[in-house]
C-alpha cells in the first residue's frame, strides 16, 4: 500500500482528489499502520501531516476536505426497500391471505382469488408506506439532535454539525461534550475523559497536550483544544452517529396491545375450527368451507394493528416535535404518559435561568466593584454560562477589563467547583482569581479563620432571600488565596411555573424540586411556586449502592423537593421512587446527570443540556420551562387515548363478525356473508382506520395506566349488542320482508359494514359519541370507504344488488342501534370503571382552604390559550383570580339555598 493511501493525505493538488482507500479500524489494534502513527508523532508532525495549524482551516479548505473524505459519520446499512417490502408477504396472517388466494384459485373462484389478493397486496403497500413515512418522521426528529462542534474556521469559531468536520479542524472540548471524532489535545491543560464507551475503563482517563482522545468518549473536567486526525469509519470506533439512536424498545402498552392481537387470533382460530367441524360433519364441500374458514380468519385477525399502532406513534412524536419536545424512542410517548412524579431542575425549569447580580457582601473594606470585576476576570463569556455571563454583566465600566490580559483560565468542573484565571494587570504585575461556592472558596483561603463567621452569616442572609452565593477569592502569589467576598444571585421563578405546577397537580402529577441550592433557596423557591415547603436535605440520603429504610423512602415519596442534590443523589431519589411503584419522569441537563436519566421511566434532558445528557434521555426539550414538559405530557395522554380507542374497536369489532357468523353457520347452516363480502369488510375497515391516528381526543387528569378489565368489559358489551342487532336484522330480512337468502347477504355486508365504522365513534370517547367532535380526517376516511361499502351493496359489484331503498333502510337501522350501543357503553363504563361520584348525588358546598390551586390552573389555561406568553402572567393571574373567585361564590349561593 502507498504512503498516500496509509494515511490520510490533505495538502491541496492539481489533480482531481480522490478518496484515500484507509480501511475503518474496528478494535484497537487492529488500524492501520498510518492511523497509529497520527495517533502519537509529535504534534508539529501532525500538523504538517495534516496541512494545518492551530488557527484551524480556512471555510473552503474545510469543503474542499469533506467533499473527499465523507461525512463525520458511520454509514448505517440501508434496508433494501424491495426485500423490505417483501417482508409484508411473510408471517402469520400474510400465510393465511395467500392460503385464501391458492384455494380460491384451486376451486376456481376468481371473483374471490383477485379480490382476496388485492386484500393481500393493499395491505403490504399501506404498511410498507406508512412504516416508511413513519420512519422518515422519526428520522427527521433525530435530526435536531446531532451533536454539535465547536471549530475555528477563517479564525473564528462556529457552531456546525460534527459530521461536517474533517482531519485538519481545530476544536474545544469542554465540560459534558462527546467528542465528536478522533482528536490530539493542543498545548493547554490535562481533560479527564470517560472512555468507559469504548475501552471499558470505568474510571477517566487523564488525557495531556499531545494526546490523543477518541470520538464518543465524554470530557468529564477541563477544557481544551484539539486537532481531529481521524474522522468517519477512519475513527477508533466511530460510534458519534450511534450515541442517541439506540434500538427501539416495546413499550408496556405496545406489548398490551400485541397481546390482544394473540387473543383475537387464537379466539378467530377455535372459533373457525368449530365451524369446518361442523361443516365437515353436515359434509359441506371441502375446498369451499376451508376457503371460507381462511377468509373468517383473515378478517377476524387484526391485520392493521401493528401499522395503526407504529402511524400513531409516529404521528404523536411530530406531535410532540411541535411543542418542542424531541422523541429518541417511541416507547417514551407511552412512559410519559404515566408519569406520576417529575422531578425537575430548578434552575432554567422553574426558575428562568436568568441571574440578577444583588449587591455583594466584601471583607477588609474591598470595594464592591473590585470585588465584582475579580469575579469577572474569573469567568469566560464565549462559554455562555449563566454564572459567568451574569458576573461580567454586573462589572459598571466594560473598559475595565481590557486593562488585564488573561494568561491561564481553568473552567468549572464538578470536582473542584469552581473556576480560576491567571490574570496579567496593566503594570505587568501578575496575580490570581477564582469564583466558585463559598464554602469551596473558604476552604482554600489562607484567612478563612477570621472570615468564616461573617461569609456563613451573609450566605445564610442571602439563601433567606431566595439568593444563591458566589464566593470570590484573590492571590498575590499561586496558593496563597484571600476571600474577598461574596456576590448573592437571583434566578427569578418563571411567570407561569405557579400555574404550571397547579396545572400538573390537576393532572395527577407531583412535581418535585430538585436542587444544588442550599435548603433556604430551595424553600424560598418552593414557597413562591406554591410546590410545599417539605423540603429534604440530599445529603443525608444514600448513594446508588445505599437501601434507603421504609421510612425514609417513605420520606422521599413524600417530599416536595430535595436541596443540595449531588448527581448520585439524583440517581437514588429515581430509584427509591420507582421501588415505591411510581413512573417516575427525571430533567437534567449535565453530563453527572446521564444516569439519573437513564434510570428514570422517562429521562427528560432539557434545553441546552449537554451532548452527553441529550444522549441518555428518552425525550429532548429544545424549549426551557416546566410548561413544555406539561404540555408534552398531555399530548403524549391523547396519543394513548387514540390507541385506547383503536383497540375496544378492534375487539368489538372481531367479536362481532366471529360470533355473528359462527352462530348462524351453528344454528341456521346459513353463510350470512360471503368470503368475497368479509374480504371486502376487511379491506375497507383497515383503509380508514389508519386516521384515528388523527383523532381529536382529552386527555385524562390521571396518568394513563393499562386498564385490561376495562377495555376487554367495554368492548365485549359492545360486541355482544352488535350480534344481537345483527341477528335482530337477519330476522327481519327473512321472516317480515322475506328477502331471499342471496339479497339477505348482501343486506348483512352493508350492515356489518356500516355499523362497524359507527362503533369508532362510540369507542372514541368515553361520554356520549358527541361529547368531543371526531377530527376531519377521521368522519371523512369512515364517510369515504361507507359510501363505496353502500355502492358496492346497491349496485352489486360480487354480490346480488340491494337498491337505493334498502340501502337507506340498513343505514337508518345502523345509526338507530348506534344511538342505543352509545348508551349501553355509558353503563359498561359504569360497571367497569366506576370511578365518578353518581350523577344525582348532592355535595355539601364548603369553603376551600385554599382557592390556590383552581386559580394556578386556570391562569395556566389562560397562558395556554394566549399562546403561551410569558409577559402577560400577572393578567393571567389577575383574570384567574378573578373568574374563580366569582364561580365559587355563585355555586356557594346555590348551595345554600
């Protein structure tokens, strides 16, 4: 092999640039030799090697580099569309479709044969095309989330997609990052990486100028810079792309609703068993009664669930998209929904992460402003941290601070907590600075004796106020540090989080705090929020590895917040609560938060979270507030409730075709339908079915939970109701207008046709089926295939020709029986379900304690409406208060009467 094709060559040449042929390394040991020596030649090597500096590349050297290389990702294998298609051919119910086509075409009936394969190829096209669409969906979602970089490009620093970085660029790693392709560190301070992804080591690694550091690795302290040498299938392991595209797991509720499709397949498979016995016995002809038993099964067997159920899915994570939440797997719309305990961030979720400076307590007769100005020499604004951003926004004259250079800064990380810079004044003297928790800041001061008792008294002043302490400390020489004193920090709450937390409250959900703020910020927060003040201190709690007692996991469950979180803590408050059997939802957007994440039934990263956050969450917020997760809940509540509805429909339905045509086979030897009819009744069912996914739905003040006795009770009531209505018409049909038997069939089709696309209506709304309007799509999908159901019965297309009149007849019977099975649902839901106070009784009115809660949700519901602006809170409020106020006095006044 060719020097040229060993290492990745990127000097610019007259002739066309083609691809070097550099063979991916799959495992350590196994690159190739030009990849291990970019790996570890000094960096004045690589940079020749590479054709760049640490001034990183010029824009159009950049494209010109990434037009020959590729993108900075792991090519994943393509299904082919044509095999995948194929796919739909084989299985279960696909066999039993293609056994109906080879015995209708073995006992030529060709009107069956085409029909029944057209059934066949409908259903393959319509999966194979909504799976795609929905996969196309979800794709476009994961899209937002590619990992950013951070590179100098014509000197400056810009903010691409990291699959557009090429060997050549200059990056900076900081704090949470993934790295994002195959690095060596430029000369600079060590960075502790987690290789953990990629070698296993459980501990980080401390990584030098000079050295290299592998893409998906994570950057646990420190800050760098560094030049990428390797990109692509050309990196240590290349797994970037695979960080949050993680295989899709199958929710609870999915595997609740595969379970009734094994339920309705082995009740069709008995149910037609008895009926070729049956007909074996009467010695019906063979071929025809295994055709007919095929056919049954194929209509009886719910064909399109596993399509409804991955549209519906699909739709709701668009859905959700649009409220600013990003879906990484499906099965966390269905977790969000039974979420019955958030814990939640303070700071940027219910607070606006918008830090106020107040005015700071000094030592030793310091100005104020010095004190703030050292402050601000110790923070670093191209960083864009609220901390830092809010110090340098707090020094009076920006001019300032030109007069020092800064020679040396350390960033914050979660090990020292705090941050510090090597400072350069105007008369060359040099001297030291550093910010951080004043706790931290006293520990490492020379004159922490003396000082101690006054900053713990302005600490706890300020914490009284709802203030957060920033310590600030100074050093003529490295070690010898003095505090100088402390600057208290304001994070207002956000203007609709009080009626946020009502409104989740209303929903069922506990909403707790939980914070790195000391215990009188945490209940100053909680007490304006309204959230309770029975606040925990984290630190008496145990670690991942601690069982908490049965009190004080009962002490957890029942706490309205926790302060002085550490990310271990969070990660065993998760844990506890799950024992405890709560769906518990978690917010974090640090990379110490990633477990807490991942343990949670929903991880939650929230807007600005870290690579390494977003990465281990199951949902991604691209808005901050508490009011997107709200939101996001109630959406993901309609989601379940369209597919709550979708399967009492689905076992009404199969219920009534199977017990319908097994009793009067049984007990008249009479085929109310034929094979050609139940094909079609399929067909057209699962053609309009699809637009529940659509629907127009409330979601429940509970969180959603799996109610099997509920759906299998409704739906058996109402399948049992339709067999009667359909026996009742068959009686009619025969014995008062005696219909002969071939025009009786034809009035069953249209029957069994029209009163099963009604029953959606009834299954979709728990109250009467005019309780919440059907959305356009769905009355007009169902008003659609009923009008090509009634054509096809009027005109006689495969079966004998009804007219006009009895058509209208069977569509009058169908709505008559409609309006009596939406009654008879009423009281299944009664008996199944009994959970609503009767509707005559009578309730002492009484005054409330706290009228708090109804006015939080109603001005919650007010900021929905007026399109969640914030500036408006205090009116919202005001037009709350005022609303409810009146309504509890009217009610008050008819009670008393």
């Amino acid at each position: 092999m060719t020097p040229t094709a060993d290492k990745p060559e990127v000097k610019s040449e007259s002739k066309p640039e083609t691809k070097p042929e550099t063979k991916p390394a799959a495992a350590p040991g196994a690159k190739s030799d030009a990849q291990k020596n970019l790996k570890s030649i000094p960096m004045e090597e690589l940079q020749k090697e590479l054709d760049s500096s640490p001034d990183g590349l010029s824009e159009a050297e950049a494209k010109k580099r990434l037009t020959k290389y590729g993108p900075n990702e792991i090519a994943k294998k393509k299904d082919n569309p044509y095999l995948k298609f194929l796919t739909y051919f084989w299985g279960p119910i696909p066999w039993m479709i293609e056994g109906a086509v080879i015995l209708s075409a073995a006992v030529r009936h060709w009107p069956d044969f085409f029909i029944i394969l057209l059934l066949l190829l409908s259903n393959a096209v319509v999966g194979f095309w909504e799976e795609h669409q929905a996969g196309n969906a979800i794709a476009a979602l994961r899209k937002q989330l590619a990992i950013k970089a951070k590179v100098k490009r014509d000197g400056k620093w810009t903010d691409p997609s990291a699959k557009e970085l090429v060997p050549g660029d200059v990056i900076r790693l900081k704090l949470g990052d993934i790295v994002p392709a195959d690095t060596r560190l430029l000369p600079g301070d060590p960075v502790e990486v987690d290789q953990s992804a990629l070698t296993g080591e459980s501990l980080p690694a401390t990584k030098k100028p000079g050295e290299a550091v592998f893409s998906g690795s994570i950057i646990r302290q420190g800050e760098s810079e560094g030049m990428v040498y390797a990109t692509g299938t050309d990196t240590y392991f290349g797994k970037t792309a695979q960080m949050v595209q993680g295989p899709e797991s199958v929710s609870h509720f999915q595997k609740a609703v595969l379970k009734i499709g094994d339920y309705l397949i082995v009740l069709a498979v008995v149910l037609v068993a008895v009926i070729v016995t049956v007909a074996l016995f009467r010695h019906d002809p063979v071929m025809g009664t295994l055709e007919f038993a095929l056919v049954l099964l194929v209509a009886a067997i719910p064909v399109a669930m596993p399509t409804v159920l991955s549209v519906t899915m699909a739709v709701g994570a668009r859905l959700l998209a649009k409220k600013q939440a990003i879906i990484t797997r499906l099965s966390a719309i269905e977790e969000l929904a039974g979420v019955d305990i958030l814990c939640s961030d303070k700071t940027g979720t219910l607070t606006q992460n918008k830090l106020t400076l107040g005015d700071p307590f000094t030592l030793n007769g310091v100005p104020a402003d010095q004190v703030i100005l050292w402050a601000a020499l110790a923070s670093r604004a191209e960083d864009k941290d609220t901390i830092d951003l809010a110090v340098i926004g707090g020094v009076k004259d920006d001019k300032s601070l030109k007069a020092y250079q800064v020679v040396h800064f350390q960033p914050f990380d979660p090990v020292h907590k705090r941050t510090e810079a090597t400072v350069k004044g105007g008369d060359g003297k040099q001297f030291y600075v550093a910010k951080g928790a004043p706790q931290v800041i006293l520990k490492m001061s020379t004159n922490a004796g003396e000082a101690k008792p006054a900053v713990d008294k302005a600490v706890d002043e300020f914490a009284g106020r709802g203030f957060r302490s920033l310590g600030v400390a100074r050093a003529e020489e490295a070690g010898k540090w003095q505090i100088v004193g402390v600057l208290p920090m304001f994070d207002p709450p956000r203007p609709q989080a009080k009626a946020t937390i009502a409104s989740a409250r209303e929903m069922g959900v506990s909403v707790k705090m939980v914070t790195g703020d000391q215990m009188a910020i945490a209940k100053e927060t909680a007490k304006q929020l309204g959230m309770g003040t029975n606040i925990l201190d984290a630190s008496g709690l145990g670690d991942i590895k601690h069982h908490e007692t049965a009190q004080a996991a009962q002490a957890i469950e029942k706490a309205d917040g926790f302060a002085q979180v550490f990310p271990e803590h969070k990660y065993h408050i998760v844990d506890v609560l799950r024992q405890r059997g709560h769906i518990v939802g978690m917010t974090g957007d640090g990379v110490n938060d990633a477990p807490a994440l991942k343990k949670a039934d929903c991880g939650i990263a929230v807007s600005g979270a870290t690579d390494t956050a977003r990465a281990a969450a199951s949902i991604v917020l691209l808005a901050s507030g508490l009011s997107v997760i709200i939101d996001a809940i109630k959406e993901s509540r309609r989601i379940f409730q369209r597919m709550n509805s979708y399967a009492i429909y689905r076992i009404a339905e199969t219920l009534r075709v199977l017990f319908f045509m097994t009793l009067a086979i049984l007990v008249f030897n009479f085929y109310p339908v034929t094979a050609v009819m139940i094909v079609m009744l399929a067909l057209l069912n699962d053609g309009a079915i699809l637009a529940i996914a659509y629907d127009n739905v409330h979601y429940k003040d509970k969180p959603e939970a799996w109610n099997m006795r509920l759906v299998l009770g409704v739906s058996t009531v109402l399948g049992v109701i339709g067999v009667v209505a359909a026996f009742c018409l068959f009686y009619l049909g025969e014995r008062v207008f005696h219909l002969d038997r071939d025009h009786i069939q034809t009035l069953m089709y249209l029957k069994l046709s029209v009163a099963g696309h009604l029953t959606i209506f009834l299954t979709r709304t728990r109250g009467p089926f005019w309780s919440i309007r059907p959305a356009k799509i769905l009355w007009m999908a169902v008003l659609g295939t009923q009008t090509i159901a009634t054509l096809i019965a009027v005109y006689g297309l495969f079966m004998t020709p009804l007219g006009w009149g009895w058509a209208a007849f069977v569509w009058g019977y169908a709505l008559a029986w409609a309006l009596v099975n939406d009654r008879v649902k009423l009281l299944a839901y009664r008996i199944f379900d009994p959970t609503k106070a009767p509707l005559l009784a009578k309730k002492t009115v009484k005054e409330p304690l706290d009228l708090t809660s109804r006015i939080a949700t109603r001005a919650y519901e007010i900021y929905e409406e007026r399109g969640h602006h914030d500036g408006q809170a205090d009116e919202d409020w005001t037009e709350a208060e005022t609303e409810i106020r009146r309504g509890y006095e009217a009610h008050a006044k008819a009670g008393s009467r």
